[in-house]
C-alpha cells in the first residue's frame, strides 16, 4: 500500500468512526471528534510525539498537531462566541431583540423572514467573518421565531447561507481574494463575478432553508432553550395581533436595540474596506485597525447593551443575564475546537497533500479540476479559506496548458470550497449549538446539505458559463 493511500484511508476510517460513535454510542461529539483525530493521524504515519527533521527542525508529532488545531480553532473564534452571546442574552432579556424582530419583520412585510436574512447574511459577510455574523445575528433570528411563529432553524439557516455565499465567492473576504491573485483574475472582476453567480445559489437554497424549517420545527423557549414541535402554520397572530401585543409591551426604542450589532458591523466593516483600499496608514489607521477586530467590535457591542439597554437594572440582574446565556457554550467551544484538532492532523499529516495530488491525475474536464481539489480540502480540512487557497495553490501551474479563463477557473476553487460543512468546519458547531441542533441528523440536513446544494448549483453555472467566457 502507498503512503498516500494509507493517508487517505486513515481519514476514511477516522470520519467514519466518528460518525458511528456520534450515531450508535454514548460517547459524546466532543470526544469522538478527538478520537477521529487520532485515528486519521495514526493511520496516517503520524508520529505520536514531536521529532525531529534531517535538517534539524521539530516535526509536529499527533499530540502537538491536537493540542495546536484546538488552540487556533479557538483563539479565532473563542472570545468571539463568549462575547457575543452575553449581548445576545441581554439583548433577548430586555426586549431589544424583540423590538428589532418586529420592527424588521414590519418594514419586509409577512412571510418573507427567509428572504430577508439571505439577502442580510449575503451583504453582511463581504466585510464581517462569517462565523463572527451568526453569533451577532441569533438573537434577532431567535426574536423573529417567537413573534412570528417560523421555525428559528429556517430563520437562521438562510443567514448563514447568504453569509457562507460571500465569504467563499466575494473578495474582499482572503479566499476569493487568494485564489484571484494566484490564477492573475482582476479582483474587480472576481467580485463582479462571485456575486452575479452566487445570485442563483441563494435563490434556490432559500427554497430548501423554508422547507427543512417546517421539517425541524423549533422555537426559542424564555428560559433560553428550544422546544421541538411539529409543524403548525405560521402565524401564529396576524400583523395587528402582533402591534397590539408590542404596543402592550415596555419594549426598548429601536435605535438603542440596534446599536450594540450596528456599531460593531460598522467599525468591521471600516477597517475591512480601508484595508481593502490600501487606506488607513498612519496612527489613525492603527486605531480604525484596532476598533475594526471583531473581538474590539463586540466587546463595544456588548458594552452599548449593558449601559443602554439595562443600565437601570441591579448589578446582580444584568450580570444574570450574561451568565445564563453563556451557560451551554462551553460545550460549543470544546466541540469547535476539537472540529479544529481534526482538520489540523489532517493538514499537519500531510493527507491534504495526497488528495490534492490524486485529483491531479485524474481526467476530468479541466473546470472541475479545481472545484474537486477546494471540495476534497473542505472535506479533510474544514476551512472554506484554505480549500481555496489549496485549490488554486494546485490549479496555478495548470493555467499555461489550459485554453479556459483564470476568472472561471478562480471561481471553480471557491465553489468547491463551500461544498461539504460538516464535523471539522468550525461553522458547522457553531451554528448548531447557537440554534439547539443536537441531533447528527439534523446536522447534516442543515449545514452539509445547504453547501451541498449550493455547490451543486454553482458548478452547473460554470459549467454552463465555460462555454460563454
């Protein structure tokens, strides 16, 4: 047997041992995933503790590459999730959450809550991380559920559709933005041609997202949980029914409701257009800099809650609040981390290497070439970002033998790459353990299928776009 096809089937094995023990024991994800990890690295070649190299350098053994992936996992995404769901809890607690589901729901009219997120997610992740967006998002899509009576997965999974969309195809966000400048593709026409094929993309995956809402129907209880039902018809009361109920209540303006997400949007936003500019030298681009990082930008969010939102309420009440919502999020963070464990020993093991070196040989139509090398590095590796950066890192010294555009081919890399979320996606933990999704099942027909479907989509598009451009 080959070296690279005992690398690829340890990560067969790994995945598949994972799933059983997710789906058939008592062993719980977190540990699961950690044991996957091992498993692949082992199989893998993988030396258990660090060595060191013919030239004198440390080689990561498996201990190191688990310990490094959940660290990295969770210093991008830690602070962030514990910030944001403390403002997310007093934002639920003292109405302004509410307040803005109503006030939101108002200005789009009934029955287009799913339209409305997409379109949000899909501008709001052209400047903000993706997986930042969920968490500064819940409570509104959480408040929308209660008001209105949708399933809250539905709600949120046309956010993080619309966010996952841009972030893979969209510069100024690095993927897009790497694989541009590898395969030589103007970034003005990566933009323009990242959002004119994601377009159909959301529209048909907005179609699935209302469908698997009335499929697992869910709704935010008050004691911060989530109580499953079956289907019943949307709403619950009608617009006036709604006004009169919102009316009765002592609910928060909602300008003071929308500033701690408004704000932190905004300094994001700033720092990413400036930086994407080539603006902001000097000591007032450090400050745009250092305001502009999301953990800054949430914790001045989180901040504005406090004292504009609950600054009359004892000291005991509001740190209540923030304690009740970062109850379950330990849990969250040891699964997105061990996710993190699992996508390192992968990379560190070299098996992303071997995949990317099999497509290679394949004959296969040079459009897919790409698309099936960012596809098989999301699957092994997890981040939408290094799948492209990896797709078009192979697809670059192709370029001179092909007879098809770098635009297209840069767009093939970041379609594929949004292909398969699943268990050492970051994204994918999260937005389960935000919206109560503790079934594999339900994971899988909510995360994987929806970039499954998108994915789909978009290699017709380029398929059908090869023989225009």
């Amino acid at each position: 047997m080959s070296e690279s096809t005992r690398m690829l089937l340890g990560l067969v094995i790994g995945i598949v041992l994972m799933i059983v023990l997710v789906m058939k024991t008592k062993v719980h994800t977190f540990i699961a995933l950690l044991l996957a990890a091992v498993v692949t690295g082992v199989i893998g070649g993988m030396p258990i503790a660090d060595v060191t190299g013919a030239n004198g350098e440390t080689v990561a053994g498996l201990m190191t590459a688990i310990k490094d992936g959940f660290g990295n996992t969770l210093k991008s995404t830690g602070i962030i999730i514990g910030l944001g769901v403390m403002m997310g809890g007093i934002l639920e607690k003292s109405g302004a959450a509410e307040k803005m589901a109503f006030s939101f729901i108002k200005a789009i009219g009934k029955k287009k809550e799913e339209w409305a997120l997409a379109i949000t997610g899909w501008f709001i992740s052209i400047p903000v991380f993706a997986d930042s967006a969920i968490v500064i998002f819940a409570p509104l899509c959480k408040a929308m559920s209660k008001v209105t009576g949708k399933s809250v997965v539905g709600l949120a999974l046309s956010l993080a559709c619309g966010l996952q969309l841009t972030h893979c195809l969209v510069p100024p966000t690095p993927g897009p933005l790497t694989a541009a400048g590898m395969l030589n593709v103007d970034v003005g026409q990566m933009i323009i041609g990242g959002a004119l094929i994601s377009v159909p993309m959301l529209i048909v995956i907005v179609f699935y997202t209302k469908w698997i809402g009335k499929k697992i129907y869910q709704i935010p209880t008050e004691d911060g949980g989530y109580e499953r039902k079956e289907y019943k018809q949307e709403y619950i009361k009608s617009m006036e029914e709604l006004e009169a109920l919102m009316d009765a209540k002592e609910l928060p303006g909602l300008w003071v409701s929308i500033a701690p997400i408004v704000i932190p949007l905004v300094l994001i936003l700033t720092k990413t257009v400036l930086s994407f500019a080539g603006i902001g030298g000097g000591v007032l681009g450090e400050v745009i800099a250092f305001f502009g990082e999301p953990i800054v930008a949430l914790g001045i969010g989180t901040v504005l809650a406090i004292y504009g939102l609950v600054k009359n309420e004892e000291n005991k009440v509001v740190l209540g609040m923030m304690d009740g919502a970062i109850k379950d999020t330990g849990i969250i963070m040891l699964i997105t981390g061990a996710g993190g464990s699992l996508g390192n020993v992968i990379k560190v093991s070299g098996i992303g290497d071997a995949l990317g070196e099999t497509v290679l040989s394949w004959a296969v139509p040079a459009i897919l070439i790409p698309f099936i090398i960012a596809a098989l590095m999301r699957i092994a590796l997890g981040s939408a970002t290094v799948a492209i950066t990896t797709a078009a890192s192979l697809t670059a010294p192709l370029m001179g033998m092909l007879s098809i555009s770098p635009l297209l081919m840069s767009l093939s890399c970041c379609v594929g790459a949004i292909s398969f979320s699943y268990f050492n996606d970051s994204g994918f933990w999260v937005f389960n353990g935000m919206f109560g999704l503790t079934e594999l099942k339900d994971q899988i027909r909510c995360k994987t299928a929806v970039s499954l479907i998108m994915a789909g989509v978009g290699i017709i598009e380029l398929l059908v776009l090869q023989f225009v451009l």
